[in-house]
C-alpha cells in the first residue's frame, strides 16, 4: 500500500513541475486566419511595452477580431492599413502600425514570429508561418504558407519589405 501511495504522490509531483516548467502556450497551439485586410492576426509580445525580439517565443496572436480561444484583439488604433495579397500557396497582409497603442519602443528593430518559434500554431490551418512586427519603423507583415518554401524563416534581419514583399503604405 505504501509503495503505491508513494508512486501516485510521484506521478502527481513529476504532473505539477510539468505543468510549471511548460508555459500554456508552448502546450496548445492556436489557429489564427489571414483571410482579408480586415480579417486577419499578428503575433506580438506578451505584454505591452515588451520588446519584439526578445519575445519571439513567447508571442501572443491579436486579431482584427478575436478569432478563437488564446487571440486577442489588437488595441484600437494599432493597425494604421492592411493590403491583403493571396496565391494559390500562401496569404498575407502587409502595413503599418502605431506603435504606441501598445507602448511599444521606436528603437525596437523587432523580429519574427514564425511556426518554428510558436510552436503547434497554425495559420489557416497551414503548417507554416512567417510574422515580423518592426516597431522601429511601424511596419508589420505575416505571410500563411502550404509550404515551408513560400515563408522565408530565418532571414528576419532582412525586414518585412524582403521576407513578405507587399505594399507598405
């Protein structure tokens, strides 16, 4: 008996430190939608104020609208334009931002968010997805792809204008 009160108290223990060491969103992964200019998400830091680059990992989804469990919508104000393009392999929105209406830093150069860094996250229910927020210069761009080929991971120093080609006005 003792034995397996000893192990039940073990398997409880090892579930709590899991439970701790995971933070909930690296456990469940969000579909968010690019399926307009005014129908669509970007990922930004978890908290106001935060730094781009510094929260790539830990990047929370805000939305036009919110568009499922774990989206927020983004702050009034944040998105200044939106150009949607679509191809039969990826999606996207491109514009500018006021980055003040979620304090974030004119010298933030940003970063990227991508299916690598939010991981089990989907972007139209596709696999794989490219978003940079550049505070800097208050651009954003998050470009939803059927294959990895069509989003470029792991150019981020190149900026939106080179990784997701758009209009930017």
């Amino acid at each position: 008996m003792f034995r397996l009160f000893s192990a039940l108290v073990a398997i409880v223990a090892l579930f709590q430190l899991m439970c701790i060491a995971i933070p909930l969103d690296k456990r469940a992964g969000v579909n968010i939608e690019v399926t307009s200019a005014s129908n669509f998400c970007s990922y930004l830091p978890p908290k106001e104020g935060d730094n781009v680059g510094t929260t790539e990992n830990d990047g929370v989804p805000y939305c036009t609208s919110v568009q499922s469990a774990g989206t927020k919508q983004f702050p009034e104000g944040f998105i200044v334009s939106s150009h949607y393009q679509a191809t039969s392999t990826y999606k996207q929105v491109t514009g500018r931002i006021d980055r003040t209406k979620y304090k974030l830093s004119a010298s933030d150069g940003g970063g990227q968010y991508d299916n690598r860094n939010i991981v089990g996250s989907t972007c139209n229910g596709w696999k794989y997805f490219v978003n940079l927020v550049e505070p800097d210069v208050n651009i954003f761009c998050i470009r939803c792809c059927t294959t990895q080929a069509d989003c470029n991971l792991g150019l981020s120093t190149y900026g939106c204008q080179r990784i997701v080609p758009g209009i930017y006005t």
